[in-house]
C-alpha cells in the first residue's frame, strides 16, 4: 500500500485537506466534484439552508443515486444467473 499524501479538495466553497494513496487521487478529485455538484445542485437558489442542510440534503439524493444503481445492478446479475 502507497504512503498517503495530503491533498486539497474543495466542496461548495469550503477547503478540505486529505490524506490520499497516489493512486486514488485522481477517484477522490471525482467524488468530490460530484458531492460539490450535488451541494450546488441543492443549495441553488435556497439561501434559507444553511451549509448542514445542504451537505445532508445532497447525501441523500446520493444515496439516492447508490441505492438506484445498487438495484438495478442486482436485476442485471439476476438477468445473467437466469440465462445460465
């Protein structure tokens, strides 16, 4: 396993500091694209939310999007096990 690395993440306007493995750094700056996506995508326009409201707001839709894939993923292998 490669040494950690620190590196810089920012989501909806806030700096984060990680640690990171070289070789996940490009799939941690995608996260964190998405998740700032997702706070923009919710905060637009809302100004009443505060920053907790929006993060746990976009957790949601998400998990939303996870727990979609997840299903459709185990109808795909149910489709495969059938034709077996």
């Amino acid at each position: 396993m490669s040494e950690r690395q620190k590196m810089n993440v920012e989501i909806y306007g806030q700096l984060y500091t990680l640690r990171v493995a070289p070789e996940d750094k490009a799939n941690v700056e995608k996260i964190a694209r998405r998740v700032d996506e997702m706070m923009r995508q919710v905060g637009g326009g809302q100004s009443h939310l505060d920053y907790r409201d929006v993060a746990v707001l976009a957790a949601m839709n998400i998990a939303e999007e996870y727990f979609k894939l997840q299903k459709e993923y185990q109808e795909l292998v149910t489709i495969l096990d059938d034709e077996k």
